[in-house]
C-alpha cells in the first residue's frame, strides 16, 4: 500500500442518500437482538486502486504490482457500451445503484448477522466498471490503455424470464420461490451472511428462518446452514446472484459472458430432478490468525482460510468473443460444484 496525496484523494467521489435509518431507542444499548435497517443510494468514483509487491516471491523476485483506474459503480438505465466503459465519467448523476433492506443484527453468542433484501430493483441491478487494469506498470501516460472491466446488472433478482432462458438451454426444469414482496416479473433472494465471535461457543444460533423476519417465508429453509463450532471466526453465506454481463476489453477487443447465475438447484419433492432454484452456499469458513512455518524454518503470523465448503450451479446463458451476437461460443453450465476441504493461507513476504 502506498499513501495517496492530496491530488489523488481529491479525486475519489462519493455519493450517497440515506432515506430513513431508524434510530436504537434506550438509554442502554445492548448487542443482543438488536438490529438495524438500511437502504442506500449510492454512486461512487475512485480514481486509482494499486497493490505492489515490492520483490516478488522467491530467489529472483522481482517488482510487481497491480493497478485498478477509474473505478465505479452505479447504475445505469440503459445497456451499457464498451464507450461508456472506457468513460472516466460512465454514470448520470441520477445512476444510483440501490441497496435496499440490508439488516444488520448483533448478538454476543450467535455473531453478525447480516441480510440484504434486494441488490438493485426488478428492472436494474448494481453496475462496476473498471477503465483501466494494469499488471506491472501504469502505462497511461504512455498513452497505453490497460484492461477494461464491466460487471453489469449485478442483483439477486431472478426474473421469470431469466428462468425461462436457462431452463431451455440446459434443459432444467426450475422454478423460484415467492420471496412475499409482490416483486413483478421475478423473485428476490435475500442475500445472508453469518458471521460468529473470535472467541467462544455459540450455544444454539439463530436460524436464517429466525432471522428473516417473516420475509419470504420458505427461502432460507430451502438450504440450512449448520450450527457453528469454537473458532477463531466462522462465516457463513447463502446467496443467489445474477449478472447481465461480465466483460473484458482491451482496446478493440472484447470477450465475456451474458447471462451468469449462481445459485444452487434443489430436489423439493425427492424425484431426482432438480425443480426449485436455492441458494448457493458456503458453510463454516473457519478464519484464523495462525503462526505458519515457512520452508526455511521461520514461522509468521498469517491469516488462515480453512473449512471451505461452497456449493453452487453455475449457468452462463452466452460465452462470446468480440461481438456478443456474432461472436457466441455457445451456453455453458456448472451442475453440482462442490469445493470442500480446502485451505489458504495467507502471509506477508519479506
């Protein structure tokens, strides 16, 4: 990391509208039960992201870094073109991405608990345009444009149609479960994180059922988590997401995927076939500080990812390169990844 100046900061802009966050009543605030609602509009610009690595890795390390400019996020009303991409100012002022109903519950024992009704509306999702990717060195005052990246619509709204699309491509048979919100065209589902203390046993934590508050009644028993062990921390997530367009760009060039979904497909009436559209999972992500040994026998503090158990469907409507219509490579679909016992561990490099 290296600090910004003054000139790099003025360049880092925020927008945000916070229309009703209701206030904690009591003169004794207490994490127990208790909770907060947010809704937010927000569009936001950054003027450069940078990693370095001052040496590498290994005998013969050498410099590296990696460089992220212009980067924003909002949400546009309209497709957005490779133009708009390379824009230093991709967004109208009125292009805030919304994120509505996100619930923040606190309890000594049980954790975080953190749910977020709806990323987007039924019609646009939250939008991420990166101008420029850089690997190594910044070239932009060479004149040289890095790599563009485009995440378009992402929401965790499933429309009608959009099941419709992958139904027939892959030959599924899915359908949603009402989310009880009268969403028009499609169902939300609440994205939902659980987050448990660094110290201490949890005696029985709350169930997303418990936590979902009557909303969409059926959605978080569709996949329930288990109960949480004595760890460091442990992280759990249920969450259906779908994303318009994921592209890159590189001067003339581009290549991505329309249509990408992750979910996880459910068997609701045990006949072998998949019928309803669940959450994909990860299921008591262990995170530790931990003292790792290296090879040449020092040992450092380093951050420990362990436990990962992640399971998911992955439906991708079009792979294409160059044009979207006349460059398809076809759909592709992931049925039943599961990554399971798997760890990383992370230190820093002298």
């Amino acid at each position: 990391m290296q600090p910004l100046t003054e000139m790099e900061l003025g360049r880092v802009v925020g927008q945000i509208e916070l229309p009703g966050i209701p206030l904690l009543e009591g003169e004794e605030f207490t994490v127990e039960d208790a909770g907060i609602e947010i809704d937010l509009e927000v569009q936001t610009s950054i003027g450069s992201i940078e990693w370095i690595d001052d040496d590498g890795l290994g005998e013969g390390g050498q410099l590296g870094s990696l460089i992220l400019k212009g980067v924003h996020i909002g949400s546009s009303k309209t497709p957005i073109t490779a133009e708009q991409v390379r824009n230093e100012t991709p967004f109208q002022p009125s292009d805030l991405a919304l994120i509505q109903g996100m619930l923040i519950e606190a309890d000594p024992q049980a954790g975080t608990l953190i749910t977020i009704n709806k990323l987007g509306d039924e019609n646009h999702g939250i939008d991420l345009i990166v101008n420029d990717i850089y690997f190594g060195a910044d070239l932009s005052e060479q004149g040289i444009r890095g790599t563009a990246l485009l995440v378009e619509d992402i929401s965790n709204f499933v429309g009608d149609d959009d099941v419709e699309n992958i139904n027939q491509l892959f030959g599924l048979q899915l359908s949603t479960i009402d989310d009880g919100m009268n969403s028009i065209g499609g169902n939300f589902y609440p994205v939902k994180l659980r987050m448990t203390p660094l110290e201490g046993q949890a005696p029985t934590p709350p169930t997303f059922d418990d936590i979902n508050g009557g909303l969409g009644d059926g959605l978080g028993s569709v996949v329930g988590l288990p109960g949480l062990t004595d760890t460091s921390m442990e992280l759990s997530a249920q969450f259906v997401l779908r994303v318009e367009k994921l592209a890159l760009y590189k001067e003339n060039f581009e290549m991505g995927i329309q249509g990408l979904m992750v979910y996880q497909g459910v068997d609701t009436n045990n006949d072998g076939i998949e019928d309803t559209i669940g959450p994909a999972t990860l299921n008591n992500m262990r995170l530790q500080a931990i003292a790792h040994p290296l090879q040449d026998g020092r040992t450092v503090q380093a951050i420990e990812l362990s436990n990962i158990d992640f399971k998911a469907d992955i439906a991708m409507e079009n792979l294409y390169i160059g044009n979207p219509e006349t460059g398809s490579i076809g759909a592709f679909f992931i049925d039943d990844l599961h990554i399971s016992d798997t760890k990383m561990v992370i230190y820093p490099h002298d």
